[in-house]
C-alpha cells in the first residue's frame, strides 16, 4: 500500500529535519481571503496542511481543499473530530487514537465507525496515538471528548502512554495541548518521549513564538503545529517558518 506521507515523514526524522503544519479550522476560516493566506503559507514553505477541529459546523471542507489544490502543492491531511469528518479529497487522515484518555470511544468506537469509509476513500491513513496534555485551562477537544489531559509536569505518564502506543502499532505520536492554550507542552515532557519512542513526534497547542517554537524542536518534536497563535498575529506564521528553516539549516 502506497503511503507517501508517512514515509516522508519518517524519512525526515531519520535527517533529523523538521517540519512545520498549519492546523486549518473550517469554523474560522473566510473563503473570501483564504487564497491570500495560501500564497502566505507557500511563500513560507510550510509542509503540511492539517484540516479538521474537535467541532466543526460549516461543511466547507471540500471547498477549503480544492482551494488548497488550486494555490499550492502542500499535502493536506485531514484532522479529525469524528467519524463523520472524512474528506476524500485530501491526501491522508490522522487516524488518531485518543491514548491519554479512558473513553473507549475516542479510544476505538469512532474508528469501528468510520472503518469502511476511510477503505473507501483512498486516503493514506496515517495511525496516531493522540495524546492530550494540560495546557492551562479546558479546550474543546478535552470537553468534547470527555477525558482528563495528562498532567502539564507529568512527563513520566506521558512518556508510558507514548510507548505503550508505540507497542500497540501506532505509526506516530501526537501532543497536543489544545485550540487555545494558554501554554505549550513542556520542552521537558517532548524531549522525554522523544528519547523513549522511535516514532516520529507531532507537537501543538500553544506555541505562538518563534522561541517557543524553537525550544520544542530542540526537544526532539519532529513537527510542529500553529494554528489559533496566527489568526492573531499573521506575522507569526513566517516567524515560526524562520525559525524551522533556521533549525534545519543548523544540523545541516
């Protein structure tokens, strides 16, 4: 089975070259000026596109990749709230296994039901083990899923969930502290599960600066991910693009 994706993306752990994503929520983007933020994303050479919420309530997903397709060549992968947000159109999904929790149904149940769509869809599934860490107060994805985030200084429980989704086959590791966090995962707790698992590792929530984006990639996060952080300052996306470019040419 064919995974570009993936393998792309384990490729470039093994050169030890990072990788940004921009979290993309149809709730909040306008149409209207999204072409002028997609040249902005291009210009910056931003790796990947990650498309999806906890909650979403306007069905323009599909109209939101035809335009990403239109304007630039980066993969777009889906990110998921639930069984119902499958858009075949994109390139991958983030099959995520909410590990951090205990409600089998963001553990398993979603997935029973998304199973014979996501056959039928042709897209690359990507498995990962989601794994929620307190950010400072409660974000929508804790609410809506009904489970408690790993605690902000609880690296050790952090670093057991990530391998025990390790051994249970997930293909990567994804901490997240959230839409809206008031702080990002502890450098600590990423260079911690970094050194415990050989899977590449996705970070997000809270980092909106280019220092708190360099100190998560010195940690050992092998991507990156900005999404609310830019809605209020535009300038921070070519900032935190600066400061990826600026890591990889270091260990270059």
């Amino acid at each position: 089975m064919s995974r570009p994706i993936l393998d792309k993306i384990v490729s470039n752990k093994q050169l030890q070259k990072k990788s940004l994503a921009v979290l993309l929520d149809p709730d909040k983007v306008e149409l209207n000026s999204f072409e002028t933020f997609l040249y902005a994303c291009a210009e910056n050479r931003v790796d990947y596109f990650l498309v999806g919420g906890s909650l979403i309530t306007k069905n323009i997903m599909g109209e939101m990749i035809v335009v990403i397709r239109q304007k630039t060549n980066i993969p777009v992968i889906i990110f998921p709230g639930n069984s119902l947000h499958i858009e075949p159109t994109a390139d991958a999904i983030l099959l995520l296994s909410l590990i951090s929790g205990r409600n089998p149904d963001y553990l398993i149940g979603q997935h029973v039901i998304a199973a014979p769509l996501l056959k039928q869809s042709g897209l690359e599934i990507l498995s990962t083990g989601y794994m929620l860490i307190d950010s400072g107060r409660q974000t929508t994805v804790s609410y809506i899923s009904n489970t408690t985030p790993i605690p902000h200084d609880k690296a050790d429980i952090a670093v057991c969930t990530a391998m025990a989704g390790e051994m249970l086959g997930q293909k990567l590791i994804y901490l997240d502290g959230g839409s809206g966090a008031m702080y990002p995962v502890s450098p600590k707790m990423i260079e911690k599960v970094s050194k415990n698992v050989s899977l590449p590792l996705i970070v997000g929530g809270g980092i909106n600066s280019p220092e708190k984006a360099t100190a998560a990639l010195e940690a050992g996060a092998d991507i990156i991910v900005i999404g609310n952080a830019f809605e209020k300052n535009p300038a921070l996306l070519s900032e935190i693009a600066e400061a990826v470019q600026t890591f990889n040419l270091s260990i270059a």
